[in-house]
C-alpha cells in the first residue's frame, strides 16, 4: 500500500490543480449577453451556410498538399536512418518521390497550379 502513496498523492494535487483552474476561470470570466453571443464570425452574422460545400476546383490543391505533406511525413525518419542503411535507403526514397511527383504532375495537368 506503501508503494501507491505517491500516485495517490499525484492524482490528488492534479484534481486541485484543475479544481482551482476551473474556480479561476468562474471567477474571472466574462459573461455576455446571450443574443450577442455566436459561434461564428466572432458574433457577426454569417454570410453563408456553415454547410456549403467547397467549390471542385479545390480538391486537386488538398491532394496536392497532401502529397507534399505526406512527403515531409516520411523524409524526416529517413533522414536519420539514412548513413546507416546505405544506398538502398536513397534508391526507396527517390521511388517514393518518383510516386509524389506523378501526383504533382497529375494536379500540374489537371490545373489545380492556377490559381484563375
């Protein structure tokens, strides 16, 4: 029982501490008129539906961000590892974005570059 002191005591200060963290925000909180509060436009009406739909021409510009993204997601771990595993390493990773660039040259043909 001994050993669980130290947890306990743990959980403890952490439900003090969001006790008194949520006290302090009570106590110094504003709290407006309900009419004029709005989850959009900071209290402006809206222009538009929180619904509407993107326009298609859009889509080709998050595959391209997403090839990109998607690229920095795995050239960081390959870069540590890379003196390591030698050549192989930099063959994968040139096939890789050999793969990028056909999306890149998908959305380049398929217009998603201009922005007109």
């Amino acid at each position: 029982m001994s050993t669980y002191v130290g947890l306990l005591a743990m959980v403890v200060l952490a439900l003090l501490g969001v006790g008194a963290a949520y006290l302090l925000w009570r106590a110094t909180a504003l709290h407006p008129e309900p009419v004029t509060v709005k989850p959009f436009l900071s209290g402006f009406d809206p222009q538009e539906h929180a619904l509407s739909r993107f326009h298609a021409r859009w889509y080709p510009m998050t595959l391209l961000f997403l090839a990109f993204d998607v690229e920095m997601l795995f050239m960081y771990p390959w870069a540590v590892v890379v003196a390591k595993m030698g050549a192989s390493a930099v063959v994968e990773m040139f096939t890789f974005l050999g793969v990028l660039m056909a999306g890149v040259v998908w959305a380049w043909r398929e217009g998603a570059l201009r922005w007109t």
